[in-house]
C-alpha cells in the first residue's frame, strides 16, 4: 500500500495540483491537511472523478484534514481529538481504509514560543499520543501522517532557526515518544511537494511519503 501526505495551503487553490499529483503518483491512500474550506465547500465531485473516496473535518479559512482513498470509501472514524471540548480547530481525523486505521494530522505550529499558542500546542500532542495510546491496546494496523509541525533536531531543517523561539523546535518527551520506532528520524530519500510552487524537492523528511 502506498500512503502519502500533502500539505495543500487552500484545496481550492490548489486542486488542479493536487489531481495532476493523484493521476501521476496514484498513492493508495493520501492524507491532505490545511483544506482551508468548510465542510460543504470541499470539491469531493472532482476528488470522486478523480477516483478517490474521501472524508474529511473542514473549517472555513483555516485548518482542514482529510482521508483519500483510491478506489475506495474510507470508514470515518472521529473527527478532532477527544479531552478538550472547547477545542474547535479541524486538525485531526483518523478513518479505516482496508482494514488500516489512518490518521491526517495537522498539529499546531505553536508560534511564539511562551505564548497560549505554544501552550496549546503541546497540550494538542499530549491528547495526541493518548489517542495513539488508544490505538496500540487495540492492537491494529495503524498510521498517523501528516504535517506534524516538530522539529526536535537542528538537522531536520532546512534552514535552522537558531535559539528557541520557534514554536516547531520542541525539545520535549513528546518528540522522543514520536520518534520512537523510527530508528532514525531522518527518512532518506522522501519527497515533499510544495504546493504552492508545484516542485518537489527530494530531502530527509518526516513522514512525507512512504509504503507499508
């Protein structure tokens, strides 16, 4: 099976890239983050003639995750994640695609650091890791991509920031709780798509694209 995720910067903007990229990659399963639409807005006519089931958690301007199938109808299973109510950023669904459970993160950037926003970042990748918690005592086959807005090593940049003032330089457990079962977390090899300038550039990622 082969999974990918993309980072789309406004679907609506982006759509003609993002079936060019689905009719040359034809990935299994795709996870796409910042829709930046609302739920009626999505344009799941051109996804479904592109031939991808989808379901997906919009929010107007902002934010927005989703499923793709190739050929299939993936099962939602929730939308956001559970232990804080008042929580209404879409940035988290997680869906079964033929017996693989699937989530399409996007975690919260956190800029400035000591600020609510960072707050709120790492309290998002604590109920993160209780629902990946959840998911190993169920003991299935399980995925969680996307765009995950962490970068615990200087290395793991392309243009290092330096200090700490950059919400994405989490020198945290968390990254270490990430990173495990990774022998490294620097995935020769992987491609990001940026879609804004429709290139690709070819470097050591997180998560970027893979096969299972």
């Amino acid at each position: 099976m082969k999974l990918a995720t993309y980072n789309l910067n406004g679907i609506r903007a982006r759509l003609p890239r993002l079936l060019e990229w689905l009719a040359r990659e034809q990935p299994d399963v795709v996870c796409l983050q910042e829709l930046k639409c609302a739920d009626e807005s999505l344009p799941i006519a051109d996804i479904e003639a592109a031939g991808y089931g989808a379901v997906w958690h919009g929010q107007k301007g902002f934010n927005g995750v989703a499923v793709l199938a190739k050929g299939d109808s993936p099962k939602l299973r929730c939308v956001g994640l559970p232990g804080d109510p008042d929580d209404t950023h879409s940035r988290y669904i997680e869906a079964e695609v033929q017996g693989l459970v699937v989530g399409s993160i996007y975690l919260p950037n956190g800029n400035p650091v000591g600020t609510e926003k960072f707050a709120y970042k790492l309290n998002w990748m604590e109920r993160l890791f209780a629902q990946a918690e959840e998911l190993l005592r169920d003991e299935r086959p399980a995925v969680l991509c996307g765009d995950w807005n962490v970068v615990p090593e200087d290395r793991e940049q392309g243009r290092p920031v330096r200090g700490d003032r950059h919400g994405g330089s989490v020198e945290h457990d968390l990254c270490g709780r990430a990173g495990s079962g990774h022998p490294d977390p620097l995935l020769e090899g992987s491609s990001e798509f940026n879609a804004s300038r429709g290139q690709r550039r070819i470097r050591g990622a997180r998560g970027s694209c893979g096969s299972t």
